[in-house]
C-alpha cells in the first residue's frame, strides 16, 4: 500500500479535486522570451572587451549599457525577418548585435544631462551617474562605430550600412531627436509629433526588419515588406511610450515617469491627450497588423503577437 493509504485521492482519480487550470500556452510570447534571450547571447558575443584591445574602462562602460537588459525588441526583429526570408540565426547575428549597439548607444546620449537629463534606465542607474558623463559620451560613440565593424563582416555589408545610418543618421533618430528637442509639447500639432515618432523611434525598428530581410538576402520586395511593418509597429511602439509616461511609475518602467510633461515634450499625449493618444495606438495597431498579413504563416503570428505585445506592455 502506498503512504497516501488506501483512502486517499490519486492524481489519476477522477475523484481528485482539480486545481485551478494553468495558463494557455502561448507560442508567439515563448518564441519572442527565446528569442530576447538569443540576442543576450548575441551581444555578449559582440560585445568589445579588454582582451580583444578596447581599454577596460570602456569595455566596462559598454558593457554596463549593452548587458543592461531591455526588451531586445530590435534584435528579435532582425530574427524574426530574417527567418521569414529563409535565412538562419547565424545570418542574423550581427545586425541583430549591431542595432542593439546603435539603439544601446541612442539611449545612452538621450540621458546625458545636456539631453533628458535622466538619473534611471531600465531599472539602474543611468550610465554617465556610475562612469561620468565624459566616459557615457565615448561608450555612446563606441557602441555605435562597433555596429558598423559587425556589418562590415556581412555578406550584405555594404547595403546593411546604408539602411543603418540612414534609420540613425539626420533624415532618421538623430534628426528625430534633433526635432524632439525644439518643439514645445503646448504648442505642436499631430504631424509634428508624428514626424518625430518616425525618424526618432520608428526609422530603427524599420531598419531592424530590413536588416533581416538582407541578411538573408532578400528581393526588394521583401525589403519594402519589412521597412512598412516596421514603421507601423515603431509608430505604434512610441505612442505607447507616451502614453506610459503618463500612467506608469517608474517600478514598472524602470525609467522616470512624468519626463515628457516637465520638459514639455511633443507628444501624442500632449496634442492629443490620453483617450485620443489611445484611439491613436488602436489605429496604428491596425495599420501594422494589415502590414503583417504578407508574411508566411508562421512568422505572420509571430507578428502578429509582437502587434498586441506592444499595444498592451506597461513597461
């Protein structure tokens, strides 16, 4: 006889009470949780070190930056588009490190005191309070030079390159924040903040999906896919971000919350307030589920997912 003894309930009894029913299985979220996990390696792989040459002092400062953790949305995006063009994980690895570096290096300068002026990021203190704002500018520099040696070693280089610097350059986040910086919240119209949405956030998510699709070398028209989903989920991405300034807090964030109101910034929050900046993401998120639809089954849910993922993050 078993220790239960005789009368006790078995997990095979149908008589056994049942506990409460686990969460459905969700297929999208575990590839996207492997995938932000895949480009942790990835990173850590790229990443420049003291042994490799960089002077530990900047190694330490980089890696402080890039292994800070995150979303890794970028990179999992280089994945995802790379694959639905018949490409693999190794094709990916670079850009997926090297616009992690560019994105890494983009939020570095963003909270330097000339800048947003920001003591917290992703839970931590920012980077130029633990190394100085001197060593944060030369990190920022030497995350975003980096990136561009990781390209240099693709197959695909030289066109990687072009879609890089123009998603980061002038006409993409650094004019974006450059347009950021000048307009006065109180003051802008809708066009105005959308414009800053797509050269400051959504240029380099566009690029992100147009990395993958030339890493596996892909026709245009697969290019030209990719750039437009991007773009939709990239607008989608940083009209949430308003909104979640407003309503978060900075546990959740792992940023300060309010930012956007004191120093008067564009929003869509501000030219629209909360309900229309809500009305405004539903209508992007359409936009970009519609962009979705061309991809091959699989990587269309998994799209698809990352659509609602974004629309319903709180952080």
């Amino acid at each position: 006889m078993s220790a239960r003894g005789a009368g006790s309930p078995t997990p095979s009894d149908p008589s056994s009470p049942a506990g409460p029913p686990g969460p459905a299985p969700d297929p999208a979220a575990d590839w996207w949780q492997a995938s932000a996990r895949w480009a942790e390696d990835q990173l850590d792989r790229h990443a420049p070190t003291a042994a490799g040459g960089t002077p530990s002092a900047l190694a330490d400062a980089m890696r402080y930056a890039l292994m800070g953790g995150g979303k890794r949305l970028r990179p999992c995006l280089v994945r995802l588009f790379t694959r639905a063009s018949g490409g693999t994980d190794a094709d990916a690895s670079s850009p997926a490190a090297a616009i992690e570096m560019v994105h890494t290096y983009s939020l570095i300068h963003d909270d330097l005191p000339c800048m947003d002026d920001d003591d917290l990021r992703r839970g931590r203190p920012t980077l130029h309070v633990v190394h100085g704002e001197a060593l944060a500018v030369l990190a920022g520099d030497a995350l975003l030079t980096h990136a561009f040696e990781l390209l240099s070693r693709c197959a695909n280089g030289a066109a990687m390159a072009g879609v890089l610097a123009r998603a980061a350059g002038p006409a993409g986040m650094v004019g974006g924040q450059v347009l950021d910086l000048s307009l006065a919240g109180s003051e802008s119209q809708h066009e105005d903040v959308e414009l800053v949405h797509r050269l400051k956030t959504a240029a380099l998510l566009s690029a992100s999906c147009e990395l993958g699709a030339l890493a596996a070398d892909a026709d245009e028209s697969a290019c030209a896919a990719a750039r437009e989903y991007g773009l939709d989920l990239g607008l989608l991405f940083q009209v949430v971000d308003d909104l979640l300034d407003v309503t978060g807090d900075s546990g959740t964030l792992g940023k300060t919350p309010g930012k956007d109101a004191a120093l008067d910034r564009a929003t869509m929050v501000a030219v629209l307030g909360v309900e229309g900046a809500r009305l405004e993401a539903q209508r992007l998120a359409e936009r970009a589920r519609a962009a979705a639809e061309g991809l091959g089954d699989e990587e269309r849910e998994l799209a698809l997912g990352l659509v609602e993922r974004v629309l319903g993050r709180d952080s």
